[in-house]
C-alpha cells in the first residue's frame, strides 16, 4: 500500500536536523512497526490523502543522546508553545507527548501526565492535524531559524552580540538548566554551559566557542 509522511512533519524533521546537527536518531520513526499496526495508532497510514494515498501523520523525535533528554523535551516545549499562538498542522487531532507528559489541541495544550505504558523518554512523539490542508501545511516550525553568515571564535572574557546570542541559545538547549543571564558577558557559567554542550556533542570541551561549536548549536 502506498504511503507518505504529512508534509508539515517532513518540514519539522528537516528543521529538527538543521537545527540539532549530529542529534542521535536512534529513536526516530514515522511509519509503524508491527507492533503499531495491530493498534489504532498515527504512526499507521490510516488516514487518506485526496488522491487515496495513506498519510503517516506522526513523528518521533529522538530525544537526545544517552540520558541527555534535553532534545525531545526542547522539541516538545517549542511545539507547544507553537500550538497555543496557533499552527495549522496543530489543529484538531493534534497532540506531543514527551518525557511523561501530555499536552493536545483537545487540553488546549495544557500539559498534563502521561499515564500510558511508554513514558516517551527516549523520543517525542508528534501527531498532527487529521484535516490534509492542515496536516500538509508548510508553514515553517521555527526551529531553525536563518543565522547571520559567519560568527566570531568567542571565549572567556568576551562580549558583544555574539556572546548575547550565545547564551540565548545556550538557554533554548537547556531549557531544565538555571538559565544563563542574556547580557552579552562571557563569564564562567556560561563557560561551563558551553563545556556542557560539547561534551554532549563529542567536541573538544576547551570553552572556546569556533566554527565547530556554532555549527553543532545549529549555526551554519
Ligand atoms: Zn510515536
């Protein structure tokens, strides 16, 4: 039987790479196992598209690498925020769960605890609107935003722009973290935050923010 992923959720995974480049995928998927088919699930192309093409309109995100969950939740937190401003692919139907937690277009997108046999620690599921011209929406996610060209190597004692925008996105990675004061200051907790974040993506962790370090937080 022939089937596809809804556009909107091929849009998100796109930004989602772009966004976390090197993010561990091992927990991601789109179409159902069989252990999805027997269950009435959005991962399976119950839906019809108007050509009678079935419409996978479910996505998992993997969460993060190891026990780091930091991904999934970001992705979560970030969709839901979206729904209450209002997204066409999150309509009627919608619904994130992640890291125990639920939160649907029926709830108003209020989260609540997820009960269910898989506490959806190890990816985020995302199940978009039943309506196609919601559900096949392009309008953009927001998670991967346009960066200026190039950024300056900035380190310890730094300050400027850069290292405002820095600590901002250090902050969107680590949302459960103590937040980072945004002032453009490169002080020693945001030294450690940035140590942080390249361990967690396998770069050098020397504190010094280069070329390496701005692509892996999402920066070309
Ligand atoms: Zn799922």
């Amino acid at each position: 039987m022939a089937y596809r992923l809804a556009a909107s959720l091929a849009l998100l995974r796109e930004e989602v790479n772009t966004r976390f480049p090197g993010r561990d995928k091992a927990s991601d998927g789109w179409i159902g196992d069989p252990a999805h088919a027997s269950r009435k699930s959005d991962h399976n192309p119950w839906r019809k598209d108007d050509r009678g093409v079935g419409v996978v309109r479910a996505l998992d995100v993997d969460s993060g690498h190891g026990t780091d969950t930091s991904v999934g939740r970001l992705v979560a937190d970030h969709l839901v925020r979206l729904a209450r401003t209002g997204h066409p692919a999150l309509g009627r139907g919608a619904y994130v769960i992640s890291d125990r937690r639920i939160a649907s277009a029926t709830s108003g997108w209020a989260w609540r605890r997820y009960g269910g046999s898989n506490p959806h620690i190890s990816h985020t599921h995302v199940s978009v609107s039943l309506d196609q011209s919601d559900y096949d929406s392009r309008r953009p996610w927001g998670l991967a935003g346009a960066p200026p060209p190039s950024r300056p190597t900035i380190r310890r004692g730094s300050e400027g722009p850069a290292v405002r925008e820095l600590q901002q996105v250090l902050n969107r990675w680590y949302p459960s973290l103590p937040r980072l004061g945004e002032d453009g200051v490169f002080g020693e907790r945001t030294e450690d935050r940035v140590k942080h974040f390249q361990r967690g993506s396998g770069i050098t962790a020397d504190g010094v923010v280069g070329p390496m370090t701005w692509r892996g937080l999402g920066f070309k």
